[in-house]
C-alpha cells in the first residue's frame, strides 16, 4: 500500500514527501503524530526549539537536538466536536 500524501494545505514540506515516520521540518499549525502515537500541532519555534500543543491544551518547549531525532509523520487537524 502507498504513503498517504497529504495536500499542502496540511503542511507537506518538500522534503518530507515519501516515508511514514521521519525527522520534519517544523511548520507552525501542522499537526505530527509520533512512535508513541502522541498528536501535536507545533505552535511556534525559534532558536530555543520548537514549542507544541497536545489536543488538551498543555503547550511543552522541545529542544532542537531533540526535535531533529523525533520520528513523526504529518496529521491532519483533529475534529472537533
């Protein structure tokens, strides 16, 4: 079975076309799932790493050495109810 390709409106970088779980560019509004199955939307990053927002609301600053060794996947947005 192929790899789900998301439109670019959820956030497909170029250079994360083509694997399921991989290291991602962060791209502030796009949702990521990672190994654990954890979902996250990335709401900001800079020099001091990229900072996340789980779907209850609680915000955590990841590090950029930390981010870089993630696997992640692209996710679309949660519906919400």
């Amino acid at each position: 079975m192929g790899v789900a390709r998301y439109p670019p409106a959820f956030g497909n970088n170029d250079d994360d076309k083509g694997t399921d779980m991989q290291n991602i560019h962060p791209k502030i509004g796009q949702w990521y799932k990672d190994i654990t199955g954890k979902s996250f939307e990335v709401i900001s990053y800079g020099t001091a790493g990229v900072i996340i927002e789980y779907h209850d609301g609680q915000a955590e600053l990841i590090e950029q050495n930390k981010w870089d060794s993630l696997q992640l996947e692209n996710k679309h947005p949660p519906v919400i109810q």
